[in-house]
C-alpha cells in the first residue's frame, strides 16, 4: 500500500471506532499512530512509544481489526511496531484535533433540567455519579455507610440525611449517586435533586405570579427530594418557611430526604425549628481525604479516562495536594491536557511546574525533582483568549472570526477590554489580534463593556470571575 492508502485507510478505521470510545481516550491512545503497512493479510499499526503498546494490545486490538475487516476481508491478523519517528513526524500521522473536533453543544435555557411528571421537575442526576466509584476513606466512611442504607429503605431509619463538609469533598457525589441508585431499584420513585438556589428562585417566581400552591404541590408529592447547599437558605425567612412546611409533608408520608451543607446544622443560620429536625434523622460528615484515599481517587480517575500515568507521579500529586478532591482532579486533569496537546507524558518535575502555575506550592526539594522552581508567570493575550473561550462556552475562531450574534460578539468585546485595561495591549495590536479589525473597533468594543459594567451587575461579576482566574485582581 501507498502511504496515502494507508492514511486514508488509518482514517476510515479511526472514524468506525471514535464513537466508541470517550474522547479523552481516544485523543490519548491513538495520537501519532498510523497504518506502516498491509502485506499478505496482515495490518501493521504503528505506535509512537512503548508504554502504550500493552494498552492497545489489550483494549484496542479487537477493535481495530473488526473495523479493518469490514473495510478490507482479506485482513486476518493486526500487529503493532513502535516507531519512534511517529512522535517526531506527527504530520504522518492523523491530525486528531482537526478531523476529530470536539462537538460543542449550543446552550439550551432549563437544558439541566429533566420533567418527571405533571410539574416536578428535577435537576438532571449525572450518571457518572454512583455509589460504587465513589472512593471510601476514612473521613468519610460513615456518610457513604449512610448513603448506602438509605438506597436499602428510602423513608426508613436514616431519614432525614444530613451531609456537611467543605467545598470539593464529594458532597454533591454521594447526593447524586444516592439518586441514581434509588432509580435504578425503583425506576418509578420520584427523585428530585435541586439546590437551595434553584428552590429560592421557584419560591419568589411563585410569590411574584400568585402561583405559591403550585410550588407546595410540586415538592410534596415526591418519594426522594434532595437538596444541596442548604446553607444558602440564610436570611430567606419566606424559603426557610416553605421548605420547613414541604419538610414536615414528606418526613410524615414517610418519604426520604436528603440534605447538604457546608457546615453542621448547629453552625447554620437558620430558623430553630428547621435545625431541630435537621438533628432529628442522621448526621454524618465529609471532610479532607488522607493521603491513602487520595491516591485511591487519582488512581480511579486515571482509570476512567483510561490515561495511563506512573503510580509515583501519582503519589506526588497525592502527597501535596491535601486541600479537596476536586483539587485533585483538577491537577490531574491538566497533566492529561499537558499529555493531549504537547505529547509530554507526566513527570514529578511537569506536575510540579502545574502546580506553581496553579498557585499550588508542591514544596518539593529542587534537587529531588531538578528544577528550580519558576516565577509566577504573567497572563499574555493568549490566556485571556482561552479564559473567555471556556467561559462563554465559544471557541477562540469565533472570537476572532466575523461573527456579530450576541454570544459570541460579547465575549470577544470582553476579551478586547480585558486585554486593554489589565495587560495594556494597544488598540491596533488587539485589532490585530482579533482578526486584523480597526483600532477604532476595540475601542468601542471597550467601551462597551465599560458602559455595561456600570449598568449590569452581571457584567461587572463577570469581569471579577474572568480577572480574578487570570490573576489580574
């Protein structure tokens, strides 16, 4: 075969089995691989490096060799060659990111809601969610034990549930999953998830449409409701008051409850009455993982992105970042980014330079991992860009592309006043950036957001958020 045929070949066989796997395995697996040739039947796949030899040997193979032999019967067998020159040759290779975009979905009002029945809504339970790639540890043990009898006997002993701990501890995980569970033995049960955000708004939406007995009929009419954050009910005397009343309605109907804070129901700010019957049912807490169930929860997540790092790496991460789970996963995470867009397997020394990026001081000994340690690097426009990107959910082609519809024109003036008033980059040179436009168009596009910022509290938040994550405050 050409190289050519073995390109368009490698491609055809890549489309048949990307809807087959996550993204993030896909990307991660067969970068810089490619078709080396086909001879007497046999398909010879090449890979870039040897540590990834035994994973497509044991997951992918199969795989690919069916969606080889439905393109060509006369292939019998597939065998792998590591080729280093792939990894330094990736233009051989299939372009990942360019024929495979990720899809991104245009955002829908209420899309992370889901209707159960004749006016109950829910906010939809992540199924990723479950009680069983939930890690144990020993600080929080006893809530996952209490999590696990209320799937048993929803109503039963352990009714009300109260679950506190800090921000990233697993909280919302353990909710969800306690939700999915119960589906799952009584597909029928009604399950509302909700927060005290999305209650308060029902709540004053109701008091401002005369409609309150809607909201009463709503909530008192479900088997399991769930309520996350409740700590967010402080000072809301006319929410404190219905939920105390939807409270009363499910706990005597014997239905399950089943609550979050940040913090024990003696510490909250809320009414005495609604304390009392939070310390009526079970009270159980989450708090920082120890060094074992933080390398377990690495260890878990690595393997659901089926991302292969080394265990001392792991380690590392484990041993200096104590703060909370989503912390973790949040430091892992990058190294897969780092892994997907630079072909650079995680190092200590990689892991170190993430963290310092992140402000997240590794206190490692700079012979141990043979660095010194770096400065604390300014934003550029670049990072702006990407800010912006993620946070309004459009890409940095459309920020710099021709579009004018609202979603995407207001972040690319956002971007422009950023880089203006927080990096001092000139009007003409952020023109220049953003698809080679007229200064005088940065500067109304400026002005704009300045405008805005003192009209719209939300604009203005906005800024705060974007700032603050770039280091600009």
């Amino acid at each position: 075969m050409t190289s050519s045929a073995c390109f368009d070949m490698w491609l055809d066989i890549l489309k048949r089995i990307e809807p087959q796997l996550q993204r993030t395995a896909f990307i991660t697996w067969f970068r810089n691989t490619a078709i080396l040739s086909k001879e007497e039947g046999t398909l010879v796949v090449g890979l870039p490096l040897s540590t990834v030899l035994d994973r497509h040997i044991e997951r992918y193979q199969g795989m690919v060799l069916e969606a080889a032999k439905e393109m060509d019967n006369s292939i019998a067998q597939l065998v792998y060659k590591v080729d280093g020159r792939l990894q330094d040759h990736p233009e051989a290779c299939v372009n990942l990111l360019e024929h495979f975009p990720e899809q991104k979905k245009r955002k829908l009002p209420n899309k992370q809601e889901v209707r159960l029945a004749e006016g109950i809504t829910s906010k939809i339970l992540n199924p990723r969610y479950t009680m069983e790639n939930f890690v144990v540890g020993t600080r929080n043990r006893l809530a996952h034990a209490a999590c696990s009898a209320v799937v048993e006997q929803p109503g039963g002993k352990y009714n009300p549930l109260f679950i506190y701990g800090g921000v990233g501890l697993g909280k919302t995980h353990l909710l969800q999953a306690v939700g999915n569970a119960i589906l799952q033995k009584s597909p029928r049960a009604t399950v509302v998830y909700t927060t005290s955000e999305d209650f308060t708004n029902q709540v004053v939406e109701a008091i401002r449409t005369q409609k309150m007995e809607q909201v009463r009929k709503r909530y008192r009419q479900v088997d399991v409701l769930i309520v996350d954050d409740i700590q967010f009910f402080a000072s809301k005397e006319r929410c404190q008051e219905e939920f105390f009343h939807t409270f009363n309605a499910l706990y005597e109907g014997s239905k399950q409850l089943i609550i979050s804070s940040d913090r024990p129901p003696d510490e909250l700010h809320l009414e005495d009455r609604l304390i009392s019957r939070f310390e009526r049912g079970m009270i159980a807490d989450v708090s920082e993982p120890d060094y074992e169930t933080r390398l377990a929860i690495l260890q878990e997540k690595a393997s659901e992105y089926e991302f292969f790092i080394d265990l001392s790496v792991l380690q590392f991460i484990a041993e200096h970042t104590t703060k909370n789970v989503r912390e973790l996963e949040g430091i892992l995470m990058q190294a897969v980014a780092q892994y997907e867009l630079e072909r650079r397997m995680p190092t200590i020394k990689s892991i170190a330079e993430i963290m310092s990026k992140l402000n997240k001081d590794p206190h490692v000994d700079e012979e141990t991992v043979g660095f010194e340690k770096p400065e604390k690097r300014k934003a550029t426009m670049q990072d702006v860009m990407e800010a912006v990107s993620k946070y309004y959910s459009v890409s940095i082609d459309d920020l710099i592309g021709s579009s004018r519809v609202h979603e995407v024109l207001m972040p690319r003036q956002m971007a422009m006043y950023i880089g203006k008033r927080f990096l001092n980059v000139s009007f003409v040179r952020l023109g220049e950036t953003f698809g080679n436009r007229d200064h005088t168009t940065v500067m109304n596009a400026c002005g704009k957001i300045e405008k805005s910022m003192n009209k719209n509290s939300n604009i203005l938040r906005e800024v705060h958020t974007l700032t603050a994550e770039l280091g600009l405050r």
